[in-house]
C-alpha cells in the first residue's frame, strides 16, 4: 500500500523563468496528455516541443515577464508541480495569464492546485 500524502508533504516555490528547464519534464507529460485527448488542437501538438514553447513564451515578454510557482515534494526535493503564468503591462495595468498548470497524479485531490 503506498504512503498517503497530504498538502504537509510538499515545499512550494515562486520564481521567474530561472527553473523553466527543470519544468520540462513534466511539460512534457502534460503536453502528452493534450495531444492523446484534444479534439480541436490535436494536429498542431507534435509540432510544438518545450524549446519552441519557451521561445515563444519569451518572445512575448517584452512588456512583461513570467513567474513560475513550483512544488517540491519535501521529502526527494523533485518538482512534482507548476503552475507558469505571465504578467504583461496593458493599458488598464497589469494582466496575468495562465499559460500553464500541472501535478503529478500522486499529489492531486491534497489542495496543492489551490495553493498555486
């Protein structure tokens, strides 16, 4: 029987794009996901890999920047959750962006995702 998790088990994070790369790993799980269910996008998502996606997400940041919120499990210190978002200036003020959000199926259902 495996060990049961909660919300104490996890150490939470918040930085820039300085741990960009240590996301891909599970971009890349999430990115899997979207291209087995997605019934609209679905042709576009072997295009796309994680440099491209930074690029991109870079490339929009001239008038902004990216905060990255990760979690870590407390024990292995392993990011096993993220949540990317941008912040842009417009012409209201700031606007902020979800670009994306993943937790690995172990840590979910604890209230982690509410944190991020």
């Amino acid at each position: 029987m495996a060990e049961e998790l909660n919300i104490s088990d996890v150490l939470f994070e918040s930085c820039g794009g300085e741990l960009l790369d240590e996301i891909e790993p599970l971009w890349m799980k999430l990115h899997s996901f979207h291209r087995q269910v997605s019934t609209h996008f679905s042709e576009h998502f072997p295009e796309i890999n994680f440099e491209q996606r930074k690029k991109a997400l870079f490339s929009n940041m001239t008038r902004g920047n990216i905060k990255l919120d990760v979690v870590r499990s407390a024990k292995s210190s392993n990011i096993i959750g993220y949540c990317l978002s941008s912040i842009r200036d417009s012409a209201t003020g700031k606007m902020g962006e979800i670009e994306s959000v993943y937790l690995e199926p172990d840590y979910r259902g604890l209230g982690i995702g509410g944190n991020l």
